[in-house]
C-alpha cells in the first residue's frame, strides 16, 4: 500500500468487542474455532505446530465441492469461460445478498467491488487508480468479451433455469440450516467471507489463479471498457 493512503474497507466490519490477546507458554496449546481470523507473533525464536481438527463448518461447506457447475457449454475458450463464470456469479451473489452482514451489498457488482477494495486493493491500487494488467489474456479483449450481447446458448432458458437452480444450491449451503445438525447455520461474516473465497476460486477458471485481479477489476467497476456503459453478460452483475 502507498505510503499515507488510506486503508481499504474490510469485508466484514470489525466486531465492537475486538480483539482478543493470549500469550502461550511452552507446552500450552490454543484452539482458535473454525473461521476466526487470527495473527501469530512469536517474540522469541520458537517452534509452533498448528493442526486442523474436522469441524462441523469445514465438513458443512466442503459439500459445495460435490456440486458440479453447469458451465459445461462455456468450456470451450476463455471468453466462453468468463462469461459462464459472470452468469454464475450474479445468480450466486443474487441470492446471498440478503443473507450478508450490514451494510448489504445492493447488487452483485458491489459485493464484487468490496471484496476487490479488501482483498486486492493493497497490491493493485482502487478500481478509480487501477488498470488491468496487460497480461495474457490482454484485459481489453476480456473487456470486449463481457461486453458483448449474450449469445443463442446463453439465453437458453433451460441453460439458466440449471444455474440459477445451482446458484440456489450453493448459496443454501451458506445461508440454510443443517436440520442434520439440530439446524446449525453459518454466522453472516463468515458467509461473506466463504462467499468471496469461491468468487475468487471461480474467477481462477476463465484464466488462471494468477489473473483474479484482472477479472474481478473488470466486473466489479461501473462499466467494463471505459466510458461505456455496462452492457452484454456483465449487465447480469447490476
């Protein structure tokens, strides 16, 4: 980050309680639940281990890996990738919007703006500051591809009928009870955070792990080529 600049917004706003500070002695162990964020400082040379222990939230949201993403029709080249990952998405994101901590995103598009600011804005600047980096796949070929119309396969009506349907299913994992579980359910926090962690995983599929950036400064920002309005399978983010 830019020496005096402001720190971008979190996620997830800060508990009022704040942090909690423990100090272990040799010998003593600490078991932080599933999901807390936490830092570790060791204030001599030291040696730690950490082990992760099978949790009912590991084993609830493990279960999005057995659903299979109907993007099957938009494998065949990297424009058809981002735009069946766009489609995904927005039915995704349209569905957990209401389940979200306060202040609620108003739209998948402003969801995926902060989560850019919180995640991504430290290495790359804010979207206002920031450019796609001029990287295989070039940002403005995949600008033009999100913007352009929808084609005849992605308004098929049973095609979207199955993402919305597995847009659904994913989203129930992270918002539902488990009745299996006397109806245990995932605080609103943690649903944004496992949110925005399979948002990043997805945008990974059209191009590789190492342009999320790009594809997220593409569909969190107003429009998807400067100066132009937001238009084509993009739109779908509003």
């Amino acid at each position: 980050m830019v020496e005096g600049a402001s720190a971008p917004p979190p996620l997830v706003e800060a508990s009022d309680e704040g942090a909690v500070s423990v100090e272990l002695a040799p010998g003593e162990c600490l078991y932080i639940p599933p999901y807390w964020a936490h830092a570790v400082l060791s204030v001599d040379a030291s040696v730690s281990l950490a082990a992760f222990s099978t949790s009912w939230e590991q084993a609830r949201w493990s279960r999005s890996g057995w659903l299979a993403a109907p993007l099957g029709r938009f494998s065949g080249s990297r424009c058809a990738r981002a735009r069946g990952v766009t489609l995904l998405l927005a039915a995704f994101l349209r569905v957990l919007l209401p389940s979200l901590p306060p202040p609620q995103p108003s739209s998948p598009r402003q969801f995926l703006a902060r989560l850019y600011a919180a995640r991504f804005q430290p290495l790359f600047g804010s979207l206002a500051e920031s450019h796609p980096r001029a990287a295989p796949p070039p940002a403005v070929e995949l600008a033009a591809c999100l913007s352009a119309q929808p084609t005849d396969g992605e308004a098929d009506a049973e095609l979207r009928r199955r993402v919305v349907e597995f847009a659904a299913s994913l989203a129930a994992l992270l918002t539902q009870p488990d009745r299996e579980w006397g109806g245990r359910r995932f605080e609103s926090g943690i649903v944004a955070e496992l949110a925005a962690d399979y948002v990043e995983e997805l945008l990974g599929w059209p191009s590789g792990a190492e342009d999320v950036a790009v594809m997220l400064q593409l569909l969190a920002t107003p429009g998807v080529t400067d100066g132009e309005p937001r238009r084509g399978v993009a739109a779908e983010l509003e």
